[in-house]
C-alpha cells in the first residue's frame, strides 16, 4: 500500500509538473479559439486547412513522424553547426532612414525592411527564452539583435504558427511599439492571448487583399505549401500565407515557408514583375521535400517568380535539418550565377538597399 501511494504521488507530481509547464504562454493551449471564420475559409476542410496540392508531411524512405525525428535528433553530423561564430554585423536599426528601401536580415527567416517609408518586420525570433530554447539554439555569432533594438514597427507580418517564425518572447516585448499586425487566419487567437489589442490586428485568408496607410499600400495574403501546429492538438487549424506588400509603385514578395508548386508562376501572372522576392532556403530534407523549399526547386521558384532582385532567408541561425549548414549560401549563389540572377547576399546585420 505504501508503495502504491508512493507511486501515485511521483505520477501526480509529474502530472503537475507538465501541467505547469504546459501552461506556459507561449504554448497558446489555454487561448480562446475563433472558430467562425476559418470554418468558413475555402481554405479549411474536412476539418483542417488543406494545401491547394495533396501534401504529405514526411516523404522518402522515412515517412512517418517518430522515424523521422528519430533521425534527426541521432544525427551527429557536425557539419549542421558551424564550428566557429558565424560574422554578423550590429546596425543601429533605430537611425536608419526611411526615405530610402533597404532589408536588414537577421538571420533564419526574420528581417526588417522598409519601402515608401514604412517599416515591416517580418517573423522575429529575437528573444531566446525557455521553453523556445528547447527546439532551437542559435548559431554562435548570430543572436545579436533583441526586441529592444527594434524601432517603432508599421507592420508586423507572421507567416505562420511555427516557433522559428512566431516567438512569444519577442512578441510579448514588441507589441507596444508595432501599429499594425498582418497573419493568416488562427493566428490572431494567439496574439490577443499575449496581450495584442483587436484594432492592431488584420486576419487574412488567402486572396484577402487590404489597403494600409490610408491607401498608400497594400498586402495581399496569397498561398504557401506547408502545414501548422504549435506542438500538441490537431494539425493544421491554423492558416499559413506567403504575402505580397505594394507600395510607392514597388513589391516585395514575403514567400513565407513552403515546398515548390504552381503559386509561383500563378503570383509571376496576377502581380507581374516583383521588385524583392525573400524566400526560403534552407531546413529543407528528401523526408520532407513537400513542405520546405529543396535545393532543386529552389532554382524552379526563382525561375517561375522572375523576381528583379531575390534574397534567400531561413538559413544560417538554427539547425532544423540535417543538410550542411553553408549549403543553403552555396545553392543560392549556383544559382544566380548560372541564371544571371541579382542575388542580395548579406551578413546578418547589413543594411542592403534593393
């Protein structure tokens, strides 16, 4: 009988433990759902939002869940780390002008840039604070930017729910100083449940285009190939989007995360020519070959989106795959030379004028 106590008061304490651990904010388990809107979205049937092309998640000869992270978290290849700090610059981002168009990236898939005057970051990971840092540890040399070294923010774009895109640390600290935020559909729940007021909100589904800045701009929330959650619940109950920002008779392309499909040439056709394109290099695996960009589909979207000018994110800061860490440079700069493409390539920290 004692022991059985015993036991039952170890399960109790490690119930309460994952309790309390799983009541962390930045988890999102205890926000209130909207469901209304995205039950009505096209975008979401049979339950869950469904890419425009049949989707698996995990491809090649590992293709189930457990095998593949089993995989991942035993692979011992040094190559996915660099061995030494990686060189980034630190830019003094509040005195930057905004009379000129220029990006600071900040290594992965976070950046800022302005056009026609107005400032848009775009999925800032900035902060590493538990429980983020369990899944993700930046690069030696390259977290060198925090929230408090951003200035006033117009736009806040969040491309989708995934902790390398959607962090609460840095979003908790920067929700006074951002005027307006842009996210797909579900994500707004989020926000609200870190602190964020409606009227900062602007939820989009696909296609959904909205005016800003008193008619001065527009973004237009267009398709992505790739899949949501958080960590626990049912897959994709929230929307992800790639965006299209207008301004000042100029357009950046946020591509946002996603596999190769069709979107590419359909956005070339409805937009035309596209001033920047930032998309995504890098995590990418024969395991999941549908949901992030290959090296080999990478030359197939630049080629469909004929994008004046292209710079390449989500690489260079954490290790999501298994691929050598520099590869991701070394494919995009192939590629540029082969097509003559006006690749931007910069250290973490540079302001590049485009």
């Amino acid at each position: 009988m004692k022991a059985l106590l015993i036991i039952l008061g170890v399960i109790l304490l490690l119930a309460g433990m994952g309790l309390a651990v799983l009541s962390h904010p930045a988890f999102g388990l205890w926000r209130h759902v909207s469901k209304e809107r995205i039950q009505a979205s096209p975008n979401y049937r049979d339950g869950m939002f469904q890419n425009q092309e049949p989707t698996p998640q995990f491809t090649g000869d590992s293709a189930s869940t457990k095998s593949t992270l089993w995989r991942f978290l035993t692979n011992k290849d040094t190559l996915r780390v660099p061995q030494q700090p990686i060189p980034a610059v630190k830019t003094d981002l509040k005195s930057l002008p905004t009379d000129s168009d220029w990006l600071v990236w900040f290594g992965h898939s976070s950046y800022l840039f302005c056009l026609n005057g107005k400032r848009y970051l775009v999925d800032p990971v900035l902060k590493p604070e538990w429980p983020a840092t369990l899944m993700m540890k930046p690069f030696a040399g390259t977290d060198i930017y925090r929230p408090e070294d951003l200035p006033s923010i117009d736009v806040l774009i969040i491309t989708h729910e995934h902790w390398d895109h959607m962090e609460y640390a840095t979003l908790r600290d920067i929700r006074n100083r951002v005027k307006q935020v842009i996210c797909p559909l579900g994500i707004a729940d989020y926000l609200r449940y870190w602190g964020y007021q409606d009227e900062q909100i602007m939820e989009m589904d696909w296609y959904d285009k909205s005016s800003i800045f008193n008619l001065q701009s527009s973004i237009t929330a267009l398709p992505s190939r790739h899949f949501s959650n958080r960590l626990l619940g049912k897959r994709n109950q929230t929307l992800w989007a790639s965006f299209m920002v207008e301004a000042g008779g100029r357009k950046v392309y946020i591509g946002g995360d996603g596999g190769y499909d069709k979107r590419f040439a359909e956005i070339r056709e409805r937009f035309g020519s596209v001033d920047l394109a930032l998309l995504e290099n890098g995590q990418y695996n024969a395991n999941w070959k549908y949901i992030h960009t290959t090296p080999e589909d990478l030359e197939k979207v630049i080629l469909d989106l004929q994008a004046k000018q292209v710079f390449t994110v989500h690489h260079d800061k954490f290790a999501l795959s298994v691929h050598p860490w520099y590869e991701p440079d070394s494919v995009a700069h192939d590629i540029a030379t082969k097509h003559n493409i006006l690749l931007l390539d910069a250290l973490i920290g540079t302001v590049v004028n485009y």
